[in-house]
C-alpha cells in the first residue's frame, strides 16, 4: 500500500512532464528537452539501471519458474546450468537438501541467459505490439492471480501470519523499498496524456486506476501466499508462488493443487515474457535516443538496413541483461533497480516543481493537482523508501552513477550538439 501510494504521487508528476512535449517518450526525453543536457545524461543513465537490473531479475525469475515446469514435467536437469555462479542464500532443491553452501560456485543460468537471447533476435528482426495481443496477455496473467488467489485460500493456515509485523516498522520500509520495482511500468500511462480527450481528468484516472488494480491483486496474492507458508521461508525464492503450490501438493496429496500449478506457472511464464520484451525495448530505446543526442558513441543509433530496428543497441541490451543474469541473483538485481527507479522518480518530481518556477507558462495539458503538495511528498517517499535499501545497493549505484559522470564529462559532454566549437573534440 505504500508503494502505491508514492507511485501515485509519482505518476501525476510524471503525467504533468510527459503532458509538457507534444511526442510519445520516456523520461529522459521529456527532460532533455525541458531542463537540459546534464539531467537528461543522469536519468537516461538511471533508466540503463533501471531496465537493464529489473530485467535481469525478471530474467532469474522466468528461470526459477522454468525450473519448476520441467520438475513438473518430471525433467531434473544438473543444478549446474540452471542456478546463477552467485548464491548469496546457498541453493537448496525441493526437499530442503543442501546443494550448493552460500557464495560463488561453478555454474550458469542457462534459462535466464537463453530467454534474453532468443528475444533479443525477436526484437532485431521487428516485433509490432498490437493493443489486442497486449489485453490477452494482461487478461492470462489476471486469470493466473485469480486462480492462486481463490484455490490457495482454502489452504491457507492462520497461524502463519503470526506475527503480523514481524521486523516493525523498518521491515515494512524495506520491504517496500524491495518490492518497489514490481510497479514500473505504471509510468506509462502517463506518456499518453497528449492523446486524451480529457487529459485533466483522464490522466489522473488512467494512472490511479492501473495502481489500484495491480494494489489489490498484490495485496490478495501476498495475504494468500503468506497464509501458506511462513513469510521466512520465501526469502530468496526466484518463484515462490509456484514452489509453494509444489510443496502443497505433495503435502496435501491434492490432484487440483497439481494442476493449478501449471495453470500458474503458464501465466507466469507468459506475464515475464511480455515484461522482459517491453524492458529490453525501452532500454534498446534508451541507448539509442542518447546516441542520437550525440551522447554516447553513434554506432548505438545505427538502424539495421533490412529490419529498420536499432539493431547494435539491441544486441548490447541483450548482452548487458543475459550474462549477469547468469551469474548473479534475483536480490542484487531487485536492490539496484529499485534504487535506480526512485532516483530516476525523485528527480522527475524536482523537474516538476522547477519547470512550474522556470516557465509556468508552458503548456500543459495535464498539470499535477495540489500545487507543489504531491511532487513534495513524491520527493520525500521515494528518499524514504531509498533509505530502506542495504548500504551496499547505495554504494553500488553511487559507482554506477560515477562512472556514468565520469563518461559524460570526459566524452559525451565534448561531442553533444551543444557544445561549443572550440571545445568539441
């Protein structure tokens, strides 16, 4: 519930600035159009993070459920070549044994490698989203929650939520801050604002409506969940709604639990492919918009002459989300996302209010109700919710976010279209 709540704050400022530039976009090209060359370069830089680390945690996850089909299906294959070389947890299989101790082994998660290549080549060779293949995959997925949601029900076990609020009150801003990253994509409801009839009142609409909705069913499926298993035993599961379906059905002896869980592990299955598709899109698309600013080396804005796609910005994409993928876990790259997705949203909402002071007589076909009231408070919970984060996810971004001033200042900066004569090189 407090997620939602700063991403509606959020959300509205964001609608306000996507409303301000007559083109379909993301947030690095509202801002670079609006509040110049350097906070365009950090949030376009924030936004690599963002779709590059949420990805590879899709990616791990599809691998996790992967793993689980082909248990269903009664394939075990080497746990060598279907777990990342990191295990922070250690790896255990399904009967609790120990197969790997915490740390660093060797290995590759070939399925989470795989699921990024294959639709890397996809997304090379042109892939047109259509609205109504869009709405059935949102309806599977929907029908998938549901169905967890009213079978689990009647198995859930009172006393496994006992206590309620286990870790107090920092483990609720924590938690938060790590399931933070299950809401992006909200944003883009906002990008559409130059198409509404009625932007005013339609945006606001669009955007609390898609947060009360996925609200619900998140609520619903963790109360579910939850009421399981103990809350401690998910820790570190890539696909917990399915593992725990797995131990149910074993344990309950239930045929309908069985078959429940491949209904599950289908419509998740096709829920992280649409994800991944739409993330590696945007980070392709990212890439390439900074290279046609000048802003990073113009070979990422080369288009294929055949398929008339940013063919090289693809493929580096999929390169730089596949191979960690196959390395590391789920939590490292849920931590960096998250914190890359609230910086990239503390900074929209500040852009907000300056722009409101720099030019208040721009048009905007949206403007964010409350005065300076939401981009405030959207400021000082996302800055809460970055506070919940590890120390080590704050001093991975901030080598992140070096390297990527260190690359502007001494490259991008010289070569962009603003640059002056005498200091181009």
């Amino acid at each position: 519930m407090l997620v939602a709540i700063v991403c509606a704050f959020t959300g509205l400022c964001y609608a306000e600035l996507a409303s301000m530039i007559p083109i379909a976009g993301s947030a690095y090209t509202y801002t670079y159009a609006t509040l110049g060359e350097l906070i365009a370069w950090i949030i376009g830089w924030d936004l690599i993070l963002e779709y590059a680390f949420s990805n590879m945690a899709v990616c791990v996850g599809f691998a996790a459920h992967i793993v689980d089909l082909m248990d269903w299906l009664g394939i075990h294959p080497s746990a060598r070549w279907i777990s990342p070389a990191y295990l922070p947890s250690g790896l255990q299989d399904f009967s609790g044994n120990t197969l790997y101790a915490p740390g660093w082994h060797f290995g590759f998660n070939w399925p989470a490698f795989l699921i990024v290549m294959i639709l890397t080549v996809v997304l090379v060779r042109g892939i047109r989203e259509s609205a109504e293949t869009n709405n059935i995959m949102v309806l599977l997925k929907i029908a998938a929650i549901l169905i967890f949601v009213a079978f689990g029900a009647h198995f859930i076990h009172p006393s496994n939520w006992h206590p309620f609020y286990p870790n107090g009150w920092s483990g609720l801003l924590t938690g938060g801050s790590i399931i933070f990253f299950t809401y992006i994509g909200f944003d883009s409801v906002s990008t559409a604002a130059e198409e509404c009839k009625n932007p005013q009142r339609d945006v606001p609409i669009g955007i609390l409506a898609t947060l009360v909705i996925c609200t619900v069913l998140y609520i619903g499926v963790a109360v579910v969940l939850t009421g399981l298993i103990k809350w401690n035993l998910l820790v570190g599961d890539a696909a917990p709604v399915v593992n725990t379906l797995r131990k149910l059905s074993l344990t309950n002896r239930s045929e309908s639990l069985h078959w429940v869980r491949l209904v599950i592990l289908i419509g998740a299955l096709l829920g992280m492919i649409s994800s991944i598709l739409v993330f590696q899109i945007g980070q392709a698309r990212v890439w390439f918009a900074m290279s046609r600013d000048r802003l990073l080396p113009s070979v990422f804005s080369k288009v294929h002459p055949r398929y008339r796609t940013p063919a090289v910005s693809t493929w580096v994409a999929g390169i730089v989300v596949g191979v960690p993928a196959g390395l590391l876990d789920i939590g490292t790259f849920s931590d960096l996302s998250n914190i890359g997705t609230l910086f990239a949203f503390v900074l929209v909402s500040a852009g907000v209010l300056i722009l409101r002071y720099k030019d208040p007589h721009r048009h905007r076909s949206f403007r964010c109700p409350g005065g300076p009231v939401f981009p405030v408070l959207s400021i000082f919970f996302c800055a809460l919710l970055m506070a919940g984060l590890p120390i080590m996810t704050w001093l991975r971004f901030f080598v992140w976010l070096g390297i990527g001033l260190c690359i502007y200042f001494f490259y991008s900066r010289r070569r962009s279209e603003f640059c002056p004569p005498h200091r181009a090189r």
